[in-house]
C-alpha cells in the first residue's frame, strides 16, 4: 500500500509545514497566549476530515443497495480525486515561495480580530489538506485493493506520522532537506497514482453501464505480468497497472499521465529582464542675451548648482523566519 503511504506523507507534510509557519510566528511574535486557538482550529480540521471519510465509506458500503450504483459513485469519487490531485500538485509549485508570507499575513489580520479569529485561520488552512487526504485515499484505496481496509489505513497513519516527524525536525532546524525536489517526485509519483485512480473510475464507469466496452480489452500480458507476484502487486497497488485492461482504460491512463508528467516535469520560463530605460535628452543651450547696440554679449551663466544629497535610504529589515 505505498501509494496510499505516498498519499498521507505528501499531504501530511503540507499540512505539517502549515502550521509550523503558523506557530513559529506566533512563537517569534511574542504571541504564544494565541497558541491554544491554533491547535484548536487544527484539531477540528483534522477530526472534521477523518468524519469525511468516514462519510464516504459509510455511503459507498451501507447507504448504496445497488451495484451499479456502488461503482457510479466510487468512479465520480475517483474523478474527484484525480481533480484534486492535479490541482494540489500544481498549486503548490506554483504557491511554495509565497505561502509563508501569505499565512503570516492572515494570521496577523486574525490576531487583531480576536482568539475565535486565530482559530478559523488555523481550521481553515488544515481543512483543504485533511478534505483532499480523505477523498484521495478512498479513491487510491479502492483502485488498489478494492476497498479501505486495515492495511490501507495504517499505510496512511504511517504517512501521515512521517510527515509530522518530517515536520518536527524541519523546525527545529535538526533536518534540512531540499522541499522543492521532495515535492517535485513525490508530485511525479501522484500523478502516476492519479493516473491510475483514473483508470479506475473509468473501469467503474463501464461497470456501471454510462461507458461502453467492459470486454474490449486493449490487450492481456497476464503470462508475463503476474499479479500474485511481487512486481505485479507493486504495479497494481501503485499505479493500478494491470494485466488485461479495457481500451478506454488505457486511453484514459495514457491520455492523462503523459501530458500532465509533461506540463509538471517541464521548468518554468525564466522571467524576462526588464529593458533599460532610455537617456533622457539633452537640454538646448539658451540663446545669447541682445545689448542695447544691438551687440549680442554672451549671457552671465547661472551658478551651478550642487546636487542635494540624497536621503538616506532605509535600509530593510528582514526578520529571520525559522525554516519550516
């Protein structure tokens, strides 16, 4: 189960970096009275996000008689799933540098307001993480095993207890680790998990009689790809990569990973630099002054004049954050 271990160290660590920024502000700020509201906030994200899950295996096993409406629902889950992937992935390479400042921001316009104020900031930044985790993990969970049993759930915990281990170290400054390439391969390896929780839904989709070719197979390699193997299971569970797939499977795993691997791997243009402003131009000389003989004598010229000194400019400071 290392995709659903992949899962909950990922989004636990981002919840984890989270709120160190958030409490080393409040420890730097000399704000510390405003610490119980934050673990209070994260606390409710957290048990708020475990009752989600709860919700949506609740739903799929006891809520749902039918079949085919139990694979209806489980393949909208994994679709939702995949979205969130992408978007998470993306919006953290996008929002790395500037969220410390963003959430430091928050929090000081929540410390002005008052302790109800703290909480909801604290609750509000965990809850997207524990949301995204819990459907995620369902969806990741069903595509491998085909359901969110024992295994599956302690892969998770231990994810997740990782990532707060990670976390703890990083501030305490006793581990330091290159954040930009750990998001970078560990967001490579969810898009090949989205990809095959995609793969999945589509599966479902079939199943449940919205999408066609349920026994048109793309093609059957199970002579060489063994899935009581342990190559065959590592493939399955990561990547739901199978020995006898439906075509549009096939074309929905390849049709996703490819491109997004691809729109992900790629570097960023660098920004362009700014074009150097032009010489302003030169001033026309004055014209001699006329004499009452009508002789033209040159002008007395003006008395130069001394560049003011310019003011002292204030030098910034910048306040050493503790690296989350």
């Amino acid at each position: 189960m290392f995709a659903t271990y992949l899962i909950g160290l990922r989004e636990g660590l981002e919840a984890t970096l989270v709120v160190s920024i958030l409490v080393a502000f409040l420890v730097k700020s000399q704000r510390r009275d405003r610490l119980p509201q934050v673990w209070a906030g994260v606390g409710l994200a957290v048990a708020l996000s475990v009752v989600f899950g709860w919700l949506i295996e609740y739903t799929s096993t006891s809520l749902l008689a039918r079949s085919e409406d139990r694979e209806l629902f489980e393949a909208v889950t994994s679709v939702a799933a995949v979205v969130f992937v992408t978007w998470m992935i993306f919006w953290m390479r996008t929002a790395a540098r500037t969220i410390a400042g963003e959430l430091r921001g928050k929090l000081t316009e929540a410390l002005a307001v008052g302790s109800l104020a703290v909480a909801g900031m604290a609750f509000l930044a965990v809850i997207r993480e524990g949301l995204e985790t819990a459907l995620i993990f369902y969806s990741a969970a069903q595509s491998a095993a085909g359901g969110t049993g024992a295994g599956a759930l302690l892969s998770l915990a231990g994810g997740v207890a990782t990532a707060v281990v990670i976390g703890f170290l990083l501030y305490r400054s006793a581990l330091k680790i290159n954040l930009s390439k750990f998001f970078t391969w560990t967001g490579a390896l969810l898009i090949l998990v989205a990809a095959g929780i995609l793969k999945y839904g589509v599966h479902d989709f079939q199943e449940a009689g919205v999408l066609p070719g349920l026994n048109n197979q793309a093609f059957d390699i199970s002579s060489t790809l063994d899935p009581n193997a342990w190559y065959g299971a590592l493939l399955a569970g990561m990547f739901n990569i199978t020995a006898a797939p439906t075509v549009l499977e096939m074309i929905a795993w390849v049709a996703y990973a490819v491109p997004v691997l691809v729109l992900f791997l790629r570097k960023p243009a660098a920004p362009a630099r700014p074009a150097a402003p032009a010489a302003p131009p030169a001033a026309p000389a004055a014209p001699p002054a006329a004499t009452g003989d009508g002789a033209s004598t040159p002008t007395e010229p003006a008395a130069a004049t001394t560049p003011t000194e310019p003011a002292a400019a204030e030098a910034p400071t910048t306040t050493a954050t503790q690296r989350a």
